[in-house]
C-alpha cells in the first residue's frame, strides 16, 4: 500500500511539473525566406538558443514554428538570429554578407529593402 501511494504522489509530481512547463511555453510562426534543406538546417540552427524548445522550418510553406519560453527568449531575438545567418524574415532582411556565404541553391529571392526618406 504504501507503494503505491508513493507512485501515485510521483506520478501527481510528474503531471503538475509538465503542466507547468507547459503553461510556460508559447508558440508563434513567421515566414522565413529560402530554397532547400541546406536553408533548413541554417535557419533551425541559428534559431535553436536557450529558451527555445522547437524550432522547425517548412521548406515548402516558408513557414517558421517556434516554440519558447518567453521569460528567456523573445520572438524578435530568434528572427534577429535567423537574419544574422543570411536568411530573410517577416520582421528582418538577412544580414548582406551572411547571405552572400550561403551555398548557390540557398539564394532565394530577397525581400526589397526599404530605404529611408
């Protein structure tokens, strides 16, 4: 008997800690602008930081899922990190020189820079 109840205040414990691990996590997506697997890899890479539990690239869709905590990562710092690897997204156009090192197949069509009046 007194195993049991041992298992099941662990397996309570189990639950409440996920639980709250859960709460803690949010999700958001944005496009992300490249071509192949090679971009995949960059783009997930540069955006897998402290804080971020998911960071998945669609190839096909453009589009960006990301899955933190934002009490230590922001969606704003992992799109800066995904620009400064070369790649364009919804809030920042890819850092120039970054961009230029990506292999051939990974130059996609870049976003338009807007100039200042």
């Amino acid at each position: 008997m007194k195993q049991l109840k041992s298992m099941m205040l662990l397996l309570i414990a189990s639950l409440a800690f996920t639980a709250t691990k859960a709460q803690d996590s949010k999700t958001d997506t944005f496009k992300v602008w490249g071509n192949c697997g090679m971009c995949k890899k960059t783009i997930e890479k540069a955006a897998k930081t402290e804080g971020v539990e998911k960071a998945e690239w669609n190839r096909e869709t453009k589009v960006f899922t990301l899955v933190y905590n934002p009490a230590v990562m922001s969606n704003e710092k992992i799109q800066k990190a995904i620009s400064a690897a070369g790649y364009d997204t919804e809030k920042f156009i890819g850092d120039d020189k970054a961009y230029e090192k990506l292999p051939g197949c990974c130059h996609y069509e870049r976003k338009k820079k807007q100039e200042n009046n």
